[in-house]
C-alpha cells in the first residue's frame, strides 16, 4: 500500500480555492479490502468536513481488483434567523461522487494509463460537467 500523503484538490467557486485533504489513516477491512481515508478540516464545524475515501479490493477469483474512490461534500442546514438560542450545526445534504475502475490482473501499465487518462479527460470533457451543473443527461 503506497503511503498516505496529503491531496489538494481545487473547488469550482469562480476563484478556486485549494482544500487539503490530510491523511485520517488506512485499515484493512475483515473482507480484505483496505480502506483510506482524507479530510478537509478547513470547514469549522467537524460535520462541515469534506472527505475523500479510497477502498481497494484485491484481486478477485476472476482475476480483477477494484479501486473505488468517493468524496463527499457536505451542505450543512442554515438555522433559522432570530432567537437567542442557536442550534448546533447539522448535515443538510451531501453531494457526493463515486469513481471506480476494475483492473484485470493481466492488464499492462500501458492499459491502465490508458483507463486513468479515459477517466481523466472525460470528467474534464463538457458533456461531463453540462450533464451535472445543467442536469441534462443524455436521455
């Protein structure tokens, strides 16, 4: 297992911001797979947290190992105004995204630059973002 490190990640606000995902620790799960896990703590209430979370699964009878990776936004409810007492934070919502890719144990280094590059560039790609922020899927 590679070594956990710090991410930055850039937001989409107008001017981006830059969050630091800092390592929160890795474990192995009783099934094998092994699991990592990032938070931005730059929010100031711990459940404003975003997080980013990789599981990896280990190659399979059918000779495939998972990566699944998942970053989770929160939106947290906004109390309403007036009153001398204020409520504690709460999660609202989440946005969330799931990406996974299931590698062939046979596949090469090439193959899977090449899926990473396929990943990449499409969730750059207009249609990406247009199916998203304008929800305008492709049915």
């Amino acid at each position: 297992m590679a070594a956990q490190t710090t991410i930055t990640i850039n937001d989409g606000a107008t001017t981006p911001v830059a969050h630091n995902f800092d390592p929160k620790g890795a474990k192995m799960q009783p099934d094998k797979k092994e699991i990592a896990d990032w938070r931005d703590q730059s929010p100031t209430q711990k459940v404003g947290y975003l997080s980013l979370s990789e599981q990896h699964t280990p190659v399979n009878a059918n000779g495939m190992e998972k990566f699944r990776y998942v970053i989770d936004v929160p939106t947290l409810e906004t109390p309403a105004s007036g009153g001398t007492f204020a409520p504690p934070p709460t999660r609202a919502y989440g946005t969330i995204a799931v990406i996974e890719v299931w590698a062939h144990e046979r596949a090469s280094d090439q193959e899977l630059k090449n899926i990473v590059a396929y990943v990449k560039n499409f969730t750059a790609h207009s249609y990406f973002s247009n199916a998203i922020i304008k929800r305008e899927a492709a049915w």
